[in-house]
C-alpha cells in the first residue's frame, strides 16, 4: 500500500485515530470498469467492535464510485496533511558536511477496506447529522441538519449516497525528521519558527514532540 521507511512508520492506532480526526478530508481511490476513479470527501471513524472499525461519508449520486459495479475490490482512502518543506541550510551539520537535501515533512495514513452503498433515508440522515455536529462543534452557535426544512433535507438525501468502509488494513506514515540528529532537529524548529507561518508553526510542534520523545 504505501512505501514506508522504519523511522516514520506510527503504529499507534490511538494517534492514527487522532490524526484521523484532525485531517477529515480524504482522498478516495477504488478501481473501476473504466480505471482508477477518485474524489476528496470528508469522513469520520466509528467504532463497530471490530479490529479496526469503520468509516463513513457520502458521494453525490451522479459519482461514478456510486456504482455498485465498483465493489468488487477494496478502496483506498488517504488522510493527509499538508506537511512542510524543510531546507537543507537549517540542519547544522550542513555547514560542515554539506551532505544534505531538501525534503518534505508530512503525515500520512492510507487505510484499505471494504465498501457498502448505504441508501436508506434513515441511515443517510444519521451519518449527515453526525459530521455535521463534528464540524459544528466549535461554532458559537452550531448549524444543526435540523434547521432546515425537513423536505429539503429529504431531497438533498435522494441526491446523495452514503459509504461505509469496513477497514482491513492501516499502515502511517509520520515524516517528522525523526532520522536526524538532535541537533539537525533543533536546526528544523529554528528555520521553521524564523519563517512565522501557521503551517510552519505546526510542524514546529510536531518536530518538538520528536525531540521530546
């Protein structure tokens, strides 16, 4: 599924499900009669007892992937964040060596499961109702599905289908420069926290979570 060197592979189910949480917009992959299809969706994790649990979501009908033609085999589905470039001149070593490169940090998890097309009314208005409180949450005055007319609800739902992912397989990947050295690791927060951004403030946190660990 995903090449992943020994230095950056997370294994804890518990900060996948987290990162799962952070990151809700995915990448769906699944093979087709006519090639790979793909689209980005928001989706959420739920616990069903099983090893991995599941995930859910919805496409619009007129999707391609809405086809129950497309079942046949697993679907790939992609959380990730953008990440950060990291310059070769913060590690301190490059100035003696200067055996360095760029790269690019980032957090990645590829999940592999089993796909069902969920059309009841009932079913599609639950998993609407639940993202939609996960995204509301931390408004002052939280949208809720119920706020609009019950009937435009209902055709909204004849225009949708919902997914659910019985997940067989996870594999992560955390590229947080964790193959550096400390002090190569201290010259990436110091580049990051000289360029002020909010995403490179970000990884500025992630990386010291590393050095702390």
């Amino acid at each position: 599924m995903m090449f992943t060197p020994k230095a950056f592979k997370e294994d804890s189910f518990e900060t996948i499900q987290a990162f799962i949480k952070e990151k809700p917009l995915v990448t769906v992959i699944a093979q087709t009669g006519n090639g790979l299809e793909a689209c980005h969706i928001p989706m959420y994790w739920q616990d069903d007892g099983s090893e991995f649990g599941c995930l859910y979501g919805h496409i619009a009908k007129v999707n391609a992937l809405s086809n129950s033609a497309n079942l046949a085999a697993p679907w790939l589905i992609i959380f990730q964040d953008a990440g950060h470039y990291i310059s070769p001149n913060w590690y301190p070593s490059k100035a003696v060596t200067h055996k360095e490169v760029p790269t690019w940090n980032y957090r990645s998890v590829h999940i592999m499961g089993n796909v069902s097309l969920l059309t009841a009314p009932e079913t599609l208005i639950e998993i609407l109702s639940k993202q939609t409180a996960n995204f509301e949450a931390s408004q002052p005055n939280p949208w809720s599905l119920y706020d609009a007319p019950v009937e435009y609800i209902q055709a909204m739902c004849r225009a949708i289908v919902g997914i659910r992912v019985d997940i067989t397989d996870v594999q992560a990947q955390f590229k947080l420069s964790q193959n550096k050295t400390v002090e190569n690791r201290v010259g990436v927060i110091a580049g990051l926290k000289g360029l002020g951004t909010f995403e490179a403030d970000k990884m500025v946190m992630l990386v010291e979570k590393v050095n702390e660990d």
